[in-house]
C-alpha cells in the first residue's frame, strides 16, 4: 500500500517522486524499444527492396523470375512436409 503524499515529509515526497518517475521512465523505454526496432525493420526492408528492384533490373527481370520459381519449389516442400506429417498423424 502506497502511502498519501500529503502524509509525507518533503524529502520523502521528492524520494518517491523520483521513484516513481524512474519506474515510468524506464517503462516509457521498454515501450519505445518495439517501435525503434520496427522502425529499423522497415528501413532495412525498404532498402533490400530497393537493392533487389536494382538488381532485377539489371537483369532484365532474370531474379524475379529466379525467386518466384524458388518460391514454388518451397511452397511445395511444405506442401509435401505437411502432408507427411499429417499421414503419419493419422
């Protein structure tokens, strides 16, 4: 149980003040951690974007069409892992 402020001396008042700023301080940083991380995904994500639209056009469209087609071969190793999986379930 907390005890009132107006209870308090005012050293004791500005000790818990500062407590409790601490504590939302370091709450405020847990919460921006996540979002400085997102933000830092986004970024790299718009630049490996950037780069492969670069290299697909120097290419005249070869890597796309390369990852499309290794896109389907994995696709279809899942496809063929879950069926496994579910056989051997039953």
């Amino acid at each position: 149980m907390r005890t009132r402020s107006n209870d308090l001396s005012l050293p004791a008042q500005q000790a818990l003040f500062s407590d409790v700023s601490a504590e939302a301080e370091q709450a405020r940083r847990e919460l921006l951690g996540p979002c400085r991380s997102n933000a830092e995904l986004r970024r790299l994500q718009g630049a490996l974007e950037q780069g492969l639209d670069a290299i697909d056009a120097c290419s005249n469209g070869r890597l796309r069409k390369l990852v499309e087609q290794i896109g389907d071969e994995l696709a279809a190793l899942v496809d063929l892992v879950l069926e496994t999986s579910e056989e051997e379930s039953r």
